[in-house]
C-alpha cells in the first residue's frame, strides 16, 4: 500500500513538469518570434502608369503677349470760355464730326458790341495818333504828346483783339476729327460763369487708336535683341507689328505698328509702358476696352513648346518629369518663356525626341520606374501653330 502510494503521488508531480516545461518552451519561442529583427529590404513597388508626349520642333513666330486698354489718340473736353446763354447745339450725340465743324453757339450780340465799341475807339486814337504825329512835323507839338497818342492808340488795338476773340469764343468748333459724347448741357443753360468755363461736351479722335500695354524687363531686352539691324544707317528701323484681339474674338481683329516705349522701369511693377497705334478706321476698337496686345519679336522660327501644365516649379527653379530607354522617370531642369494661349517655349533642358511626363507627374519622383499608358500628341505644338498663324493672319 505504501509503494502503491509513492507511485501514486510521483505521477502528478511529474504531469505538473512536463506541463510547465510545455509551457515554458511555448513562451520562449514566443519571445524568440518577438524578438526576431524586421527585414529592412523594401517590398517591390509597381511601376506607376504615366502617359508621355515625344518632343519635336515645331514652327512657330516669335510674339510677345500682352494684356491692354485702348485709348484714343486724343481727347478734348470743349469749354465754354466766355459767359452767356447756350443759344444752340449744332450736333447730336455720338456724331463723327470734322476738324472745324461748329458744335456750340453762346449768345454773341454783348461780344459783337463790345467788338464794334472797341473798333470805335481805335478809329478814334488812330485819328488822334495822325493828327499828333502831323503837328510834331509842324513843331507844333511835343513828343510826349505824340508818345501818349501812341501809347492810346496800342491799347485800342490791343482791347480789338480781345474784342474779337472774345467774340470768336462764343462759336465752339471741332479742334480735330473725332467722335463726339453726348452733350453736357442744353440750349437756354448760362454757361461760362464759373470758374475754368463749363464743359460742353468731349471730343475723342478714335481713328487712330492706341492699345497701352505693360510688358516686363525681360521682354523689352528681347524686343531690343531681336529687331532686324538695317544696312543704312540713316533709315529708321522699321517698328514690330503689333496686334490687338477684344474680348470674345478667337483671333486678332485689329493689326498697327509699335510706335512707342517708354524710356523709363516703373520701379514699383518691374513694368515698361508699350503703345500700338491701330488705323482703327471702323471704329472697331473704343476706348476703355480690354484689348489682348500681341507683338511681333521677330521672325518664324523652330521652337519647343510645353503645356504649362506640364511645368512644375520649385524652389531649383521649373522642371519636367523625362522617362528614358529603361521606363525611369528623370527630372529634368529647364528654361522657358511665354507663348501665346496655354503654351510655353522651352529654352534649355530638353531636346527633340525626349519623352516628357504629361501626365500622372504629380504620383512620380526622380529615378522612379514609371509604366507608359500611352504616347499622346503635343497639344502645345498645334496651340502654339495656330497662335501664331492667328497673329500673323492680316498684318499690314
């Protein structure tokens, strides 16, 4: 019984062992698994689909583009400069008028007194002046006399004169050919008594027009660069085309000359004032309306154009996304200038043939590999064509 009972207690203590060497065995190895260091290498990336443009030359002409106002060559507010009743109105509003044309009427009969009074009065001093001058011949007269009828008969010329100007106020004519605006103020209104006169009316000349635009430091050197040179030097260089596009228009309708530049950088927008005249004989372009100014730099020529879309920029300056022969993506540094509509011309960084990103830029990085989804025509290259087509179309 006492054996039966040792074998009898020797069995759950070493059930209890085995079941905590078990457990202990399931820990450690639970603990190794923990402790086992992570894997350092990187899981494979897909290659991100992307869709790329082949670059090739297109030809395009050299413009520069510009936002501007018209302006009219002149314009003249008319004044009533003599006191009176506006006795007519010798137009109506919105008339093309003549150079000369009479436009105003004030009441003339106190200048046409005034003007016979006057001449009356010279009559007189002129008659006292013979008679003074005739008794000096005799010595019967003194020169002070003859110098005080003299000085008499001056200031009656002189009153005359204002006589007949003031008289010649009282018609107000055209300065110069023009438009006019609706008129200021009615028949049977005073005018003249305050202070400056009374504005009448104004007077645009419209035929010609200018188109005033602002265009940077940059392009005003490239302007200068590339006007053509002239063999004599005594023949002025001939003046860039310009032309004007309005609001609306899907190409220029208005085509002048660059007949000014300002001589001197509005330090405040890093800007040069730049003037086309246009012959603007339709009256096709009124003053205060936006104008799209595009001038001629210089001739056609080959050029690579971009989206700007597709041109980032960052504090190294622009660039583009470039995948070569083994699908990496490259980032490419460039240069460029503005072109018309949506375009850009690339100066440096890119050459016929490279493969730029135009889309799915934005999900890539520099030496990523990159899928192409597809090869997509240029849409700047045929942008670019027609803008420069459309600016051409119709110079003089």
């Amino acid at each position: 019984m006492k054996a039966l009972s040792l074998v009898n207690n020797a069995r759950p203590r070493s059930a209890a062992w085995s079941v905590g060497t078990v457990v202990f065995a399931l820990l450690l190895g639970i603990n190794l698994i923990a402790c086992k260091p992570k894997s350092t290498v990187p899981a494979p990336s897909l290659p991100v689909d992307v869709v790329v443009t082949r670059l090739q030359t297109t030809r395009i002409k050299d413009v520069v583009q510009l936002d501007g106002n018209v302006s009219p060559v002149q314009q003249v507010n008319l004044v009533a400069r003599v006191a009176g009743n506006l006795e007519a109105v010798h137009f109506k509003d919105g008339d093309v008028v003549k150079a000369g044309q009479l436009l105003f009427t004030i009441e003339q009969p106190p200048y046409q007194d005034q003007l016979k009074l006057n001449l009356a009065r010279l009559e007189q001093y002129q008659a006292d002046y013979t008679r003074q001058s005739q008794l000096l011949k005799e010595n019967a007269n003194s020169q002070a006399n003859v110098e005080s009828s003299l000085s008499n008969l001056q200031q009656a010329q002189a009153n005359v004169r204002i006589a007949q100007t003031n008289l010649d106020y009282t018609l107000v004519r055209a300065p110069f050919n023009g438009i006019m605006s609706k008129r200021q103020v009615d028949p049977g209104n005073y005018v003249g008594a305050a202070a400056g006169g009374t504005v009448l009316a104004t007077i645009m000349q419209i035929s010609p027009a200018y188109v005033y635009a602002a265009i940077g430091e940059t392009e005003v050197l490239r302007l200068r660069s590339q006007r053509p040179t002239v063999s004599n030097g005594t023949a002025p260089r001939p003046k860039p085309v310009v032309h004007a596009q309005l609001q609306g228009e899907t190409a220029p309708s208005a085509h002048g000359t660059l007949d000014y530049v300002d001589h001197q950088l509005n330090q405040t927008s890093g800007t040069v004032q730049v003037r086309g005249v246009f012959p603007n004989t339709d009256r096709h372009l009124l003053p205060g309306f936006y104008a799209k100014l595009t001038i001629e730099a210089g001739g056609e020529r080959d050029a690579l154009v971009l989206p700007r879309a597709v041109l980032q920029s960052d504090q190294q300056g622009e660039y583009v996304f470039v995948v070569d022969a083994q699908n990496i993506a490259k980032r490419r540094a460039v240069s460029t200038t503005s072109l018309p509509g949506e375009s850009k011309e690339v100066r440096s960084g890119l050459a016929p043939g490279d493969q730029v990103v135009t889309q799915g830029f934005t999900k890539i990085a520099d030496g990523q590999r990159v899928n192409i989804a597809s090869v997509m025509e240029n849409p700047a290259t045929s942008q670019a064509a027609s803008a420069s087509a459309s600016a051409a179309k119709g110079a003089p």
